[in-house]
C-alpha cells in the first residue's frame, strides 16, 4: 500500500501544512503506512488517516480545543485498545465544548470530557466526501493542446504521493513530463511533444509520426 503523500492529504481533507505536521509531532493524528522519518522518506498517509484528520478539522472548526481531542483520543486509545484510530473508527458528537462517543446503544453516550449533546458529526458523510475526491484525483483528465501545428491530447494523472501532475500524449507516447499545476504540466508536455517531433524529423521518423 503507497498511501497517500502530505500535498495529497492537505488538498484532499483541507488541513493545512502547519496543522499536519503539528498534528503528527504531537501525536494526535500520525500517518500510519509511512512515517517518514528516515532520511529522504516521506510520509504516507492512509485513507482511514485522512477520515481522521476531517474529523479533527471538522472539532476544530467547531471551537474543540486542540488539547481536548489530544485527550479525547489518549482516553479512546486507552480505554478501548482495540480502536487503531478512534477519531475515524467511533461515531463523535459535540457541542463546541465538549466530545462524546456514540455506542452500539444510541440512547447511551460515552463522555469523554463531560458534557450535554448538542451537534453531531455524521462520519459516513465525511467517508463517501473523501472516497469521492479520491476517486476524482485517480480518474486520468484529458486535454486538448496544440504542438508544432498540430492538435494533440494530453493524459494528466495526478501523483498522489507527490503531488501534481504526470502528463503523456496519446498520440505521441514518447513524449512525458510532470507539473505541479494542470497548466504547467500542459506547458510541459507541450515542449516534450516539440522535443519528440524535433528527434523525429532528424532521424526521419517524422512521417510515420503525422
């Protein structure tokens, strides 16, 4: 399993750099497939982490002080062993102040910092918000651009671990590159398809090519 890298999770769940990286040093939410702590690693990021990482956007959102959901999630971890990442894996509800787990009873609400139920966070919604921006970032886009007098179609495909773009063109295969940006990347390809076509013409492909 590669995961997910950091620039993926941060455009995917809307947490920003500085919360992510805080977030994992302290060891509220860390990223479980990668920690990236050996030199010139990075860190992976799993699905179930990026519902976790919502959440807790979603409490902070709310007003939940960051040292309550570091408490709420020490109380969960240690009380309920079994729970790999509680704050994707319970149903949690707030009232801005205060967290509380809903069990298997729906009339019985575990406290975990003492409380009255005021708003509720519907953590299916979050999962299918989430598989549905996944699902978007691993469907390849199409582009249409124009190269030495002619139309041409780029392939873009995001890189979830790195972020950006890795660019073809259907017509020309030979012919890649990377961009950080849609744009940049179709700039890109754009020179790589010129750089084909200049390769092509000196050695005679150019023909079979058009």
């Amino acid at each position: 399993i590669r995961g997910f890298g950091a620039s993926v999770v941060m455009r995917i769940t809307g947490v920003s750099r500085m919360r992510l990286e805080h977030w994992d040093r302290t060891g509220i939410i860390s990223p479980s497939i990668r920690s990236g702590s050996g030199k010139g690693s990075r860190k992976a990021y799993s699905f179930q982490d990026m519902v976790a990482l919502r959440v807790a956007l979603g409490f902070r959102n709310e007003g939940i002080a960051l040292p309550k959901i570091r408490a709420t999630v020490e109380y969960l971890k240690q009380n309920f062993p079994d729970l790999k990442s509680p704050l994707s894996e319970l149903r949690l509800v707030t009232n801005g102040a205060d967290i509380f787990s809903i069990t298997n009873n729906n009339e019985i609400l575990l406290d975990c910092l003492k409380g009255q139920l005021v708003f509720s966070f519907s953590i299916g919604s979050i999962i299918d918000e989430l598989r549905g921006a996944v699902l978007k970032l691993e469907t390849p886009l199409e582009r249409q651009f124009s190269a030495c007098g002619g139309n041409y179609t780029a392939i873009l495909e995001n890189d979830l671990q790195e972020g950006g773009y890795t660019v073809t063109c259907k017509e020309i295969p030979q012919a890649i590159s990377q961009g950080e940006t849609e744009a940049e990347a179709l700039d890109n390809i754009t020179d790589a398809v010129e750089l084909c076509m200049e390769h092509f013409e000196s050695s005679g492909r150019l023909a079979g090519v058009m």
